[in-house]
C-alpha cells in the first residue's frame, strides 16, 4: 500500500521535487495537486497533505484538512500570526507537523550553532546569515 499525498504547492520548487521523488518511489504517490490556478478536488482521498506553498494556499490546505480530517505537514514560509493561531487551534483536531526548514542541513547548522555558542560564551558575538536562490519570495525564511 503506498502512501497517499494531496501536494499543495505543486508547481513550486518543493513541490516538483516531491512530484520526482514521488515518482521514483513506488510507496509514494500524487494523488492530487493545489497550487495557484487549483485547488484540491472535494472527493480528493489522500493520507496526508503536503503544504510547500504560499500564505494563502496554505490556508486553503489547512481548511481542507480540517474538513476531511487529513494530517498536513506544513514547510510554508511568510505566514502571519492569524494564520499561524488557525494552525495552533487546528492542531487539537488532527496531526500537524510544521516547520519553516525542513533542512537536514539547517537542523544540523542549528546544533553547531548550539555547541560553539556554549563554548565560546557571552564574550563572543555571533552572527548568521540566511541565503536563499534568487526566486525566494519571502526570503528570509
């Protein structure tokens, strides 16, 4: 039995790269797609959603998840408080996993960061820097 995906933001950068790794992996499957000219279909049947889109899509996917009782992985970016509270409430109704990097390059940034802050100690100011492709919109993340 594969897994079932209804991708929102499919025509973005995350979104082909799911569509590929989906297509390379027979427990994986598409099986329907929202971006900005679409949304999902009402009789769309899938296990999870995923949310790589923008603000607005993101809302449309938290609501359909909300209305068929579907887990969502969101990775949007740029969301406002309001919609970030809606997440909050949504998440006493069904699974959310939710973060702004789903890097494994960012989580392991994150522990570097970690270690060399506690050696170094308050006497040291570090700095770092987000950079993202030129097509980012909300860059920083």
């Amino acid at each position: 039995m594969s897994l079932r995906i209804l991708l929102s933001g499919a025509s973005g950068r995350m979104g082909q790269q799911l569509e590929a790794l989906a297509g390379q992996d027979t427990e994986l499957e598409i099986v329907g797609r929202a971006d900005q000219r679409q949304s999902f279909n009402a009789d769309a049947d899938g296990h999870v959603i995923i949310d790589f889109s923008q603000p607005a899509l993101c809302q449309q996917s938290l609501s359909f998840a909300l209305a068929n009782c579907v887990p969502i992985v969101i990775g949007t970016t740029g969301l406002d408080a309001e919609l970030e509270v809606q997440i909050v409430a949504a998440s006493e109704q069904i699974p959310i996993c939710k973060a702004a990097n789903f890097s494994i390059g960012i989580e392991v940034l994150r522990s570097i960061v970690k270690r060399v802050s506690e050696q170094l100690g308050p006497a040291f100011d570090i700095e770092i820097t987000e950079t993202h492709h030129r097509d980012k919109r909300d860059a920083p993340s």
